[in-house]
C-alpha cells in the first residue's frame, strides 16, 4: 500500500508527517488481499480548518482510498493534528472492514 500525505494551510513537520504514516500504515493489513490489480493508494490530506476559532485551531484529517467497485472517504476533525489523525483512522478502520464483511463474508466462529 502506498501513503501519499499531503497538506493544505499550514506546513506538515516530518515529525506529523512520520506520525501520520505510522497511524495508517497499520490498514496495510486489512488491504492487502485487494491488492491483486495492482498498489492501493491511500491519500491522507492534513489542514488547518480555522486560525480564527474562539477555543485554538481546529485541524481535519482527509483520507481517500480507493478499493475494487468502492472508494472510501473519511473525514474527521479535531482540536490537534494528532487527534484528527487518530479519528480518521479509526473511521476508515472500520469502513475497511464494513466492505470487507460485504465483499468475502464476515468471520466464522469456533462454533459455526
């Protein structure tokens, strides 16, 4: 799987930048077997929503991955670069595995 970060509004650190790939390198797993028709892409973009916000700035996290007949799109927002990141991973976590169930099938228990 291949990550591509990208940032709008404010400069991204290699160090929010290397976080970021830490958090979504982890969904590897959960795509691999999609793979067949070639690298999945997975674009993550980091923005700053507003500089004006009466609490501090509010930060979005964006992430697009396209898997066979779907694209999934998640957006969360947070009041740190590394909540957002956090929420939007675990959102598209889920989506992942809502898809997979759809597609292969839910898991069999022990008992079935």
């Amino acid at each position: 799987m291949k990550i591509i970060i990208e940032s709008d509004g404010m400069e991204l650190s290699e160090s929010v930048r290397a976080y970021a790939d830490k958090k979504f390198r982890v969904l590897e797993k959960f795509v691999t077997r999609f793979e067949k028709g070639g690298e999945i892409e997975l674009h993550v973009e980091i923005l700053k929503t507003t500089e004006h916000h009466r609490k501090g700035d509010i930060y979005q996290a964006n992430a697009n991955i396209r898997l066979p007949g779907k694209m999934l799109n998640v957006e969360e927002k947070g009041d740190n670069v590394h909540t957002a990141i956090d929420l939007a991973k675990d959102v598209l976590k889920m989506e992942i595995e809502k898809y997979k169930d759809k597609v292969v099938g839910p898991k069999r228990g022990k008992g079935n």
